[in-house]
C-alpha cells in the first residue's frame, strides 16, 4: 500500500489536471454501459468487458491491488473470469495495465497489443519512449503479443472490436470501438484512450516533432470514431463529451502544453 501511496503522489506535481488518486482503488458497483458491454472496474479507472457466449474480451486492468476487485466485478455480474479470451489496452500505464499480468494468469487470456504497446507492456512500462518515463510507477511485466495495426481487428465468437492506434499520451496508445445491441437497437462503443499531454518535468514535447505531428494525427482520427458511447480510462474523462469534444479537449491541451514550454 505505501508503495501506492508513493506512485500517486507522484501526480500531485501536475494540480492542474485535478486527478482523484483516490478513487483508482475505490470499489464501484459493476454495470452494464450497453447491451453486452459492460464496466468491471474501479471509481476512478476503467476496466470494460465485452462478453459473448464463445468468451469475453477484457480492455484494461487497472492496479495490480485492484485484480481481485476486477474478477469479483466480473462474478457479480455472473461471467466468469476463466472465460476471458483476449485481454486489450488503452496505454501502458500502472493505472490501466497494473493488474493485466495477474488476470492474464489467472483466465488464461491472451494479451494483445500493438508492436509499441506490447514493447511498453513486456517492459513493465519502463520505456523511454513515455513522456511520464522516470515519473511514473512500473507495473508488473506483461507477456503481450505485438500483432496489432490500425485497422485490425480482433474477434471472439461474434464479439468485434476494431483498433484504432492513437499514439500521444504514450508511443502505444489505441482506442477500440464495436458495437453492442439491446434487442434490435445497436449502439457503437467507442473506448479511447487518454489524450492528455501529460509529461514527466525532463520531457519537452517540442523535443519531439515527429511525436507532435503524430499526436495531432490522433485528435483527427478520434473526432471521426464510430461514437454513439464515449467510454474512456478515466471515467471522469468522458463525462459530457463526444468523440469529437473529447478530442478538441486533447488538441487544446497540447497546444498549451508546447506553448508552456517555450518558456522554459
């Protein structure tokens, strides 16, 4: 726990965002969002489950000190964990793939990612590449596959879920989207990634145009999302806000965010 208590104070640098570290171990009710997709996590940090008969799909574990919260979720709701097929991403962070190391044990799911998140992922999110790297917590080693592109994607049974690679908060962030039904009305999904520019005080941004020019890139490609649900890592993050709106919050962000450091 002291441990915990260590990695979340490392937020405090950045009061502007006003994180509620608080509540990324707070237990909350399991629900469905729409039809057979459903919220498994914790108050403050995502964890979605996409159920079918021939198996689930997990997107994110958050806290390696949340797993157990996580698969009771998944019980209450009456799933089973050991029916978890494949278990996806949205970034490498402690937040959101802290526990995919021990549920992937636990269900004999796959982890799949895309060639960055799977390297961000087997590094225990000790990547160099991560603006927040140096800052950040690490998290428990995860054997992920890197086979997945924009574009692809992955099946379970019937279940659908299509990747959508959204570099910027970290080299290997992906947004999903599928489509959930309830009854003969369908609604599609759209979980994105965080698109904060968010960075360790030794990180520059503007150090990196490629990385920038890439960023930007994603604010595009998320205001197009197939977006009747926004479901995002934070759940906070989504609160009122569109495909479209979310992405407009991120692409303001960064321009303050380079803005702020031409003055250092």
């Amino acid at each position: 726990m002291r441990r915990t208590l260590l990695a979340l104070a490392a937020f405090t640098a950045f009061p502007a965002l006003a994180i509620d570290t608080a509540s990324w171990t707070q237990p909350v009710k399991p629900h469905a969002i729409y039809g057979n997709t459903y919220f498994v996590g914790t108050k403050g940090v995502s964890s979605i489950l996409v159920t079918s008969p021939q198996g689930h799909v997990l997107i994110d574990v958050p806290l390696k000190e949340n797993v157990a919260l996580v698969e009771e979720n998944i019980r209450k709701l009456g799933f089973r964990v050991e029916d978890i097929k494949i278990i996806l991403n949205s970034h490498a962070h402690f937040d959101h793939a802290g526990g995919i190391a021990a549920l992937a044990k636990d269900s004999g799911a796959t982890v799949r990612a895309t060639a960055a998140g799977a390297r961000e992922l087997r590094l225990g999110g000790d990547d160099a590449s991560d603006p927040q790297h140096g800052d950040i917590h690490l998290f428990p080693r995860v054997d992920a596959v890197g086979d997945i592109a924009d574009g692809t994607v992955v099946k379970v049974g019937p279940l659908a879920l299509t990747a959508h690679v959204t570099p910027g908060h970290t080299a290997g962030g992906t947004a999903w989207t599928w489509e959930s039904c309830q009854g003969e009305a369908c609604k599609s999904i759209a979980y994105v990634d965080s698109l904060t520019a968010y960075s360790a005080k030794s990180y520059r941004y503007s150090d990196h145009p490629d990385f920038v020019a890439a960023f930007r890139k994603t604010f595009d490609r998320v205001a197009a999302l197939p977006c009747d649900i926004l479901v995002a890592p934070h759940p906070e993050q989504a609160e009122g806000k569109t495909c479209k709106s979310y992405a407009q919050a991120g692409r303001e962000r960064l321009e303050q965010k380079l803005a702020e450091e031409k003055g250092r």
